[in-house]
C-alpha cells in the first residue's frame, strides 16, 4: 500500500530557519530611500521592531528559532506531507505527487507561520499593538490568532473587495479580538485620499499597506509596528520551516530528491518557504524545475520588469527590487484575493533573474476547475489561491504521463477554501470568466515608475 501521509515528530521539528539571501549566486540589491540611497536600519525603525529589523538585512545562512517560538510552532506543526495518490489515479500519471499541507494551522494557511513569529519579536521588543492590511483575509486572520495568543492589540486593514466577498473571515479576525475594517477607509490620510479620487474602488493590497503603516508610524506613543504578512526577507524566513521540514519527510518516503516544486504566489511567501531550501540545492547542482505561479489577471512575474518600485500604493515604504506591475495596479477583483498584489518578494525576484525560477500564469476559469478535480479525488476544498498550484501540477502530472517519466512533484497546499465558497458558487453559477491583463492597463500603470532609479540589472542588462 502506499503511503499517503508522511508525518514527522515533534521532537523533529526544524530548530533554524533558512536565508536564501547567504546563497544567491547575483548580489542582492538594496532597497531606496527616498533620497535614492540605501536606506540604513534605523530608518525602518518606526515600521518594525529591530529585532526583526536585523532578520531582514541579515545574509547569515543559518538562524536559530527561539525555544518559545518552537512551542507555539506546535500548537500545528510539524504539518505533514501528504501523497495525493487519488489525484494520481484519476489523472493516470507514473508521476508521484506529493504536498505539504498548510490547511491545518489554526487559521486555515501557511500565514500563521510567520504571524506567531512576528507578534513574539514585536512583544519583547515591548510594542503594544500591530497594524496590517489583509487580501483575501487569511493574513489578517493568522496574525489575529498570533496577537490574541501573544498578548497584543491588533488592528487589520482588509481589501473592500474581500471584506465585501468573505464575512467569515472578518469575523474569525473578531473572534479572536481584532478590528478588522474595510480599505481604504477614512481613518487614514492615504485612505481618505484614495476615495476622494476613486469612491467606488474595490481597493488593493497597496492600498491597505498604506494605511496600516501610515497608522503604525503615526502612533505618538511608539508603540505601535506594522507587521506584513509576505513579500519581505524575514517573512519569507520564517516560512522556510514548511520546505524544511518537507526535507526530512522527502527522505522518509524514500524519495531522493523533488524533480519539479510548484507554489503559488502573491507576495511570494508559501512558495519561497517551500522552495527556497530546495534552491540552495538547485544552486549546488540539482536539477529540480521550480516553479511559481500566478494568475492572469496580476502577472507580475510573466509580464511586470524587474524594477524597484514601493511596495505600497501611497509610497510609504522604501523602494524595493522586484518584479512589478506598479504600485497603483489595481487588479480586477478576481476571487484569488492574497494573489491580488503588484509586486512581488525581493528574494524571489532575485531567484528569478539568476535564473533558479520559472514563473507561470493561469486564468482563474483553468484554476476553479483544477479545484473541483482536486475536491473530487482528494477530498479537501483548497483556497482559491492554492488552485492555482494545483492547476500547475495537473498540467506536469499529464506532461510527465505524456513523456512516461515518473517525476516527483512537490507542492505548496497553502490553504483550505472553506471560508472561500462564494467564489466557488460564482464558479458553479457560470459568472466567472478568463481575465488576461491588457497590455494597455500593464503600460499605463507602469507608467509611474518610469523615473524611478534603475536596478543595477537594469542598468547591465537593458529592461525586460
Ligand atoms: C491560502 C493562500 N495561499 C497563498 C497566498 C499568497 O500569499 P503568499 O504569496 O505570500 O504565499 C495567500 C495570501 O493571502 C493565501 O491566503
């Protein structure tokens, strides 16, 4: 019989976190100030608490989870592998599927992983109250799960189309104790000028960014820190554990090493916390085909340039290298929420020009019917964002039966779909339908970031 759930003990859960930043073959570049320079620690100081300051400008390979951290790590954790076999069956394919299922955190994705980490930091750093904007709600609902277990207050900016589109999350966010609102909103000056130019927008992750952070550096008391769910270097960190761990449980199925991995990805954060330990080694010498998808609508890593541009749509935050659709994208409000953001994790930007990624899209119509092949044989209901993986490893399952190679596969099941069903029934009733961004809306929308300062690669390289 085969074995479909691979699992580890708790004594075997991972005692460091892995940094990709020791091993990029390129030099990473820096982020800007608004002077156009590098900008120094201490600048971010009003943002974050230093000691995840420091986890963000570190290069060192290796970084210690602390002991209280590993305790609150397994309310959850470790979370296993499993081995999709009906998925197999039904798709008749010699490849092995495997994935790491990140549906069973108390808030239903990988999100909680880093939530809990940064809510501790914040709480020895002596920070009362943090700020954060949410996309389709799990981010906002991991890091009120981790403030109400830590002990701090929590307030969550949540995209209007999303507060709008998932009740229920904005409810598990009240549960456990926190205010969530719809952005942009009229409690911040980034907020109340977005809805004097655009009353009806359904808002963007951009946006919500401006706001949490413009409410957390305006705090007179300092002690408020803004904390973002994905896209910087110590969330990506701390998301490592999951491939980490999907090592050690590789190595127990018996399987030398994944030959494809596949996540997808919004800010980068599931995908760079399974993939980035397999990378390092991509980097010394393994052949493993990695790929990150994302959808049509938002194709920040197939269509955007490789640019520094604000991680916001305010620009409150420092310039960032990355893959970029322009901070004033505003994505069609496809039911993928945590997809829905026009930049893109420096780190895997970076992975991407050295060549160790490649990037895909899918439209949400191909994504919603691998979702009902994956509900149908596997059972579970995954997250609108999860399908699109899914839909990635249907299409290297049927190549791999195409050529008859019995590849191994490795995915990021990075959340379940169950507060996510509207999407679902939109699906069922016929009203969604395929979105490829125009080349004019990506045009224009880049047009804001034309006079930025260039990148070093494109300075070397000429613009892609
Ligand atoms: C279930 C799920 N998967 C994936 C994502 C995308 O985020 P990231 O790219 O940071 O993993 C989100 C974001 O909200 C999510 O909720």
């Amino acid at each position: 019989m085969k074995e479909i759930k691979i699992l580890l003990k708790e004594r075997d859960i991972p005692r460091k976190w892995y940094n990709l930043a020791a091993d990029l073959p390129g030099k990473i570049e820096p982020p800007l100030g608004p002077d156009g320079n590098p900008i120094s620690p201490e600048m971010l100081a009003k943002v974050f608490p230093m000691n995840l300051i420091e986890q963000e400008v570190s290069c060192k390979r290796w970084v210690d989870i602390p002991e209280d951290i590993i305790k609150i790590l397994l309310r959850w954790r470790p979370a296993p592998l499993r081995r999709a076999v009906y998925l197999e069956e039904y798709l008749k394919t010699p490849a092995r599927i495997y994935y790491k299922d990140e549906s069973l955190s108390p808030a239903g994705s990988h999100k909680p992983n880093t939530a809990v980490v940064q809510a501790w930091y914040n709480k020895k750093f002596g920070i009362k109250k943090l700020t954060t904007e949410t996309g389709a709600g799990q981010w906002g609902s991991a890091l009120a799960f981790a403030c109400n277990i830590i002990g701090l207050e929590c307030k969550v900016y949540m995209v209007r189309i999303s507060f709008d589109q998932k009740p229920l999350r904005k409810l598990m966010m009240q549960v456990w104790g926190a205010k969530c609102i719809a952005s942009p909103s009229d409690e911040t000056n980034a907020g109340r000028a977005i809805l004097e130019r655009m009353p009806d927008t359904p808002g963007s992750l951009g946006i919500a960014i401006s706001e949490a952070v413009e409410e957390a550096v305006s705090d007179k008391s300092g002690k408020t820190r803004y904390s973002l769910g994905s896209v910087l270097n110590h969330v990506l960190l701390h998301q490592t554990i999951i491939g980490l761990e999907a090592k050690k449980q590789l190595k127990i199925a018996k399987e030398k090493k994944p030959d494809i991995i596949i996540g997808c990805v919004g800010g980068g954060s599931n995908f760079a916390g399974l993939a980035f330990p397999f990378v390092y080694d991509k980097i010394h010498g393994e052949r493993i085909k990695i790929i990150p998808v994302e959808p049509t609508a938002c194709p920040t890593l197939t269509r955007g340039p490789f640019a520094y541009d604000y991680g916001d749509t305010a620009g409150m935050t420092p310039l960032l290298p990355m893959f970029t659709l322009g901070h004033n994208f505003i994505p069609q409000p496809i039911h993928a929420g945590g997809l829905r953001y026009h930049g893109m994790a420096p780190l895997a930007s970076h992975a991407i020009m050295d060549g160790l990624l490649e990037p895909r899209a899918y439209d949400q119509v191909k994504c919603y019917n691998s979702a009902f092949i994956w509900s149908k044989t596997e059972g579970t209901i995954p997250a609108p964002e999860t399908s699109h993986a899914i839909a990635c490893v249907i299409d290297e399952a049927l190549k791999a039966k195409k050529e008859g190679r019995r590849k191994v596969i490795l995915f990021s099941y990075s959340g379940h779909g169950l507060m996510d069903l509207m999407g679902y029934e939109k699906f069922l009733s016929g009203k969604l339908s395929e979105y490829h961004l125009p080349e004019s809306d990506l045009k224009s929308s880049l047009e804001a970031i034309k006079k930025f300062p260039k990148t070093k690669r494109q300075r070397e390289r000429g613009n892609r």
